[in-house]
C-alpha cells in the first residue's frame, strides 16, 4: 500500500469521525438533560438520574402531540410520495410540455421562504372555506412534493421502460406493470421519497401552526412552547428526544432493510421457499 | 401454440421524420414457420416487431394474428411474446419468478406458473438455476432465461430482435442450437429481425430482405442468394462483382465479351453479378480462364481468403481456398461459371450500401478478356 493511499485513508477515516462527532455532540446534552433528575452547575453530569422530564411531558400531552406528528408525517408522505412520483415520471419521460418551467415551479417551495408560502396560502384558503386539517394537509404536501419529485427524477432516469414492454408483451395490464414491475423496481427511491416526506410533515412547526390555526398541537409545537416559556430543561429535553427519535428509528431501519436486501443469499436453502427480493415492497407475483 | 401472421400494406412514420420507416410493407408468416427480417440498420425492421407487438401503431396497413386484426388489442392480448438483444430480466425477481411471469400474467396459480417455469428452464438446460437473481447468470444465461420467459407466456407469435447479437460467436452458436432445438420441439411462430446474415439463413424457413422500409424480397435463402431480385439486395447481401452490360439474344454483352446467361430475359441494359465465392482463380495459362489479371490485394478471411484481382475492366474479387497460394503481384487467370451469373436491372437503392461491403465495379472499357465469347461451363452460342 502507498504511503499516499494510506495518508488518504487515514484523511477520509479522520473526516467521518470528525462528522459524526458534530451530529452526535449536540444530542449528548439533550440525552443528560432528558435523563437528569437534579443537575446543577458547575457539575459535568447530573447529579441524580431519573424521568422527570418524560413524566413532565406526558403531563404536558406530549403523548397526543406524538400520534398528531406521526399522522401529519404519513398523510404527508401519503401524498407528496404518489404526487412526487408522477410528476417525476411526466417530466422524466417529456408527457408535458415547458417541462423545465414546470420543473422550477415544482421546487418553487424550496427556494420561496415557507413564511411567505404559508401566509399566501392561509389567505387562500381561508377564502375558499378549506377546513384546516384538509388546508394543512394540502400545504404540506406542496412542500414536500419539491423533495419527492426530485428523488424519483433521479430514479427514473436510470429506469429503461423497454423492461415495462417486455412485461406487456408477457401478457401484463398497463396496472400489473404498475404493481408488478415499476413500484418494485423503483422501491428503493420510493422509500426515500416517502422518508423525506414523512420528515416535512413530521418536523413541520410554522405551517401547522398558521394553516392548523392552534388545532393541531405536534412535538415540534409542544418542544417551541416549552423551550421558549418554562424553563424546565428536562422537560424540553423528553420532547426534544421525542422529536429526534422516530425519524432517526426509521432512518435506522430503513438502512438495515437496505443493507439486509443487498447483502442476502442469493439462493434460498428451501426449493419451494420464494422469498421476495424486495423486502420494502414485495416482488412476489 | 402457434398461428399465422399477416402484415399488409403497413407503413409508419415516425414523428418528425421526413421519411417514413415502413412503407407498404407486406410480410405473411405461415403458423410453425420462421421468418427473418434481414436488412441494414435503420431499415425498419424493429418497427416491424414493435407494430407486430402493439408497441407501435402502424399509420395504415393492417396487422393480422391468426386471420383476425390485432390493431386494436393491446400487446398484453395480441398473444405475442418478444425477446430483445439485451435479456431485460426483472431484477426483483427471482429466475424461477421471471420465467413464470407470463403464466401468472395469463392467470395461472402461483404454483402453476412455477411448475411450468421449472420446466422451460429445463428447456433451456438451466435445470436448477430458479432460485437465483437474475445479476448472479452470465449474459449467456440470462439470455436463455429471457428465452425461456418468453416460451413460457404461450405466444401465438416469438418475435425476436435480434437476440444473439450481443453474444460472444461461441455462445451465439449455442444459442442458435438451442433455438433450433426448441422449434423442433414446440414449433412456435417466429418473426427474427437480424442484420446478420448466417443467422438468418441457419434459423428461418424464409429470409424477407427489407431495405428503405420496404420487403424487396423474400424467399428461402437458396432463393435468395442464388437469385437475388435486385442490385440493392444482391449487394446487401454482400457480392462484390458487378459487370455492367446489355443483354442482346441471351447473351450478357460487356466488356469481357459475350456471356451466355441462362434465362437472360429480355434485350436491354443489365448488370452480371457472380459472387465472389463462384469465381475460381486458375493459372493464367489456363484455357478456362476468361479474364487475365494482376492479384491486388489478399484479404485473409480465416480458412479462405478474399482475393481482389486488377484487370483491365476493372477489380474482380474471389474467394480462394487455404491450398491456393496466391501472393500479390501475381497474374492469375479468371473464371466465371455462367451458370452462376444472375443478370439484374441497373437500379439501385442508396441505403442499402450503407452496411455492407460496397461492391467495385468494372469498368465498361477496355480490352483485356481472353475471348470474345465466355465458354468456361457452358456451351451455349449467343
């Protein structure tokens, strides 16, 4: 090995750790905090550990801010996902004219401040009588579409359609193409679409507080409420770890399934074993 | 299953294009037969299987399975299966799951579609690879699974685009065995679109040669090579010696004299063509040999040699075998068998030209024949 191979390695080595050490540092305090039952300063740890801080929260209705996080993250990557998709797939494949207009207009979310987004859109639909759950939904599905579609572009333009004909010759319906070649095909863009979505509705805090008009109270609202007005550490501490935690879980997962779909036995010890290749989205026929 | 296919007076254009791909094209595939479509690049031939398959629309023209017209079935219900250069196999599924897509497509059980997918791999002597993804076989391999995916899905019509090509020449024969094999067994209906020319002739009862979007014959390969219907084909399929004449009572009139064609056809203008595998090389002193010339150029072609002789009506070429030991510089004799000169019009298609080896043809001066009237393997008087 050259001494330049291995000054390069050894570079690479330092500057993942480096990485890591900056996303994990800021999480230390925040686990102490949530754990710490007394700390007090000067001292570097707590002096007493405990779960004030989670039964704080609970108090708090961290639980119910919990399950409106989660189903504003699904419906948001319910929606955004299928949208994001088709718009990728129209303008990947040029169904539509001014595709490059229509591609700006699509990561307009991203380059406009979501404050002006968010009050334009409020006015509009409180205008047009939307309730806030349906006008929350919408909103944060715009939002999200920019990532969605951008992943699935990138997808689609590695994916041959000729594999679509070849299907159809084979006796597939335009919607077993769908089902059984396409979606499978692309899960693993899907998946990451759908985790980007589920992170804009999950983490959203200034649209759901101005189109949710206060109705929906969800862990980023809960963690600014009590970061900004208690004082209690511990507390804003729990809420904070319950904010981070399900996306990092699914993070977490999703990886593994990942790693467990390229890394598995090309052959099955069972004949009449089919194990479907996709553990994302089935490929069983 | 098999059936019979009917293209009539198809022609396609594509968008943008100034000219159309196909135009007026007729092709009719007996049920059991094998056809090729043989023709240069862009000639039309995968829009044909595209129309065929009902992934392309034809502008007119009617396609017919089986006597019925299939113009407004989607592919999925024209009972067509097709294979293409590239396998294409789905990488999500497993081998065994890729061979047993069409029977599952067709409404099969799971478990039926498998048993039957078991058995066209056995077909496809891969016995025992069902379990596999599709990354882990060799090219060679995924192509016979494609193969046998495509058996699988039952189709009225095989359509293959030209599917060996990608392969290595030793595969390839594999590949054409295997392929005849599986026609002596299931005697399905095939449509193969090649520019290959052995491969055509080893795999199809008939070869349609379709050049400028149009079939410009079509016939077996004997027919064909012995009698080609024009310069354009006759030069397609790669014959280098072009003698421009006019033919006067039977006899083809040129620069290298009289020669006697059999079935000369009417007086008038008209070009002999000879293959270069016909023309015989001989001593100079021979009494057969018609032409005298000066050996240009050897072409090693493997067992034989493509020999370009200089005379003075212009280059002839011949093909020499391993015992003939001809060096350049050399003054040879040549020899061409009347029986095996064809005599075509003078007409020409451009594109055809563009893929195959242009032919160089003589000139109409000069003086240097042996005799004034060709003899050597006929006897008949002009």
């Amino acid at each position: 090995m050259s001494a330049r191979t291995t000054v390069g390695r050894a570079g690479a080595l330092g500057s993942q750790v480096s990485l890591g050490v900056w996303f994990v540092l800021p999480l230390i305090p925040i686990l102490l905090w949530a754990t710490a039952r007394s700390w007090t300063f000067p001292r570097t740890l707590p002096e007493e550990w405990g779960f004030a801080g989670a039964a704080d929260a609970l108090a708090d209705g961290a639980a119910s801010a919990f399950v409106s996080s989660l189903i504003l993250g699904l419906v948001t990557a319910a929606l955004a996902t299928p949208a994001g998709a088709m718009a990728a797939y129209a303008l990947a494949f040029g169904r539509i004219r001014h595709h490059r207009r229509i591609s700006l207009l699509l990561l307009a979310p991203v380059f406009v401040p979501p404050f002006v987004i968010v009050m334009g859109a409020n006015v509009a639909l409180l205008r047009l009588h939307v309730p806030p759950s349906v006008g929350l939904a919408l909103v944060l599905m715009v939002t999200a579409i920019p990532y969605t579609t951008f992943i699935m572009r990138s997808a689609f333009a590695s994916y041959d359609t000729r594999i679509e004909e070849d299907a159809r010759t084979l006796g597939a319906s335009p919607g077993h193409v769908l089902l059984h070649i396409r979606i499978p095909m692309l899960s693993r863009a899907i998946t990451a679409s759908a985790f980007l979505a589920f992170l804009v509705g999950w983490s959203d805090y200034v649209i759901t507080l101005l189109i949710g008009g206060g109705a929906f109270v969800t862990v980023p609202i809960r963690v600014a409420a009590a970061a900004s007005g208690t004082g209690n550490e511990a507390l804003v501490a729990a809420l904070s770890v319950a904010a981070a935690a399900p996306p990092l879980l699914l993070l977490l997962t999703l990886n593994m399934m990942s790693r467990h779909r390229t890394s598995s036995p090309r052959e099955t010890a069972e004949p009449s074993a089919f194990t479907p290749s996709s553990p994302v989205i089935g490929a069983r026929i | 299953m098999n059936a019979s296919l009917q293209l009539t007076d198809v022609s396609r254009t594509h968008k943008g294009a100034p000219t159309p791909v196909l135009g007026g094209f007729d092709l009719h595939v007996a049920a059991g037969d094998a056809v090729a479509i043989l023709g240069p690049s862009g000639s039309g031939k995968t829009t044909v299987l595209r129309l065929v398959a009902g992934l392309d629309a034809p502008d007119t023209g009617d396609i017919r399975i089986d006597g019925a017209s299939v113009l407004t079935r989607p592919p999925e219900q024209r009972g067509i299966a097709m294979l293409a250069q590239r396998p294409r196999l789905f990488p999500h599924m497993s081998v065994l799951d890729n061979v047993a897509f069409g029977p599952r497509m067709t409404g099969a059980s799971r478990r039926e579609a498998r048993r039957q997918a078991e058995q066209y791999l056995d077909l496809v002597q891969l016995p025992g690879l069902g379990r596999r993804q599709p990354s882990t076989l060799s090219g060679g391999q995924q192509q016979r699974v494609a193969l046998a995916r495509a058996l699988a899905a039952n189709p009225a019509v095989l359509l293959l685009d030209e599917p060996f090509s990608a392969l290595d020449p030793s595969l390839r024969a594999d590949m054409h065995q295997l392929l005849l094999e599986l026609r002596a067994l299931l005697q399905p209906t095939i449509v193969l679109v090649t520019h290959d020319h052995q491969e055509a002739v080893l795999l199809a009862d008939t070869i349609a040669i379709l050049i400028d979007g149009q079939v410009h014959q079509q016939g077996t390969a004997r027919q064909i090579y012995d009698q080609p219907a024009s310069i354009t084909v006759s030069r397609f399929l790669g014959c280098l010696n072009e003698i421009p004449g006019e033919v006067v009572s039977g006899c083809h009139v040129s620069a290298l004299g009289q020669i006697p064609v059999p079935q000369a056809g009417p007086n008038g203008p008209a070009t002999l063509v000879i293959r270069q595998e016909a023309v015989r090389l001989v001593e100079q002193a021979s009494t057969a040999a018609t032409v005298i010339g000066r050996v240009e150029r050897i072409v090693p072609l493997g067992a034989r040699s493509l020999v370009e002789v200089a005379t003075s009506v212009g280059p002839l070429f011949a093909e020499a075998s391993s015992g003939q030991d001809f060096r350049t510089g050399d003054t040879v004799g040549i020899v061409l068998p009347t029986e095996q000169c064809v005599l075509l019009p003078n007409q020409v298609s451009v594109s055809a030209l563009s893929d195959t080896a242009r032919p160089v043809r003589t000139s109409t001066s000069g003086s240097s024949r042996r005799s004034s009237t060709f003899s050597a393997g006929s006897n008949t008087e002009c």
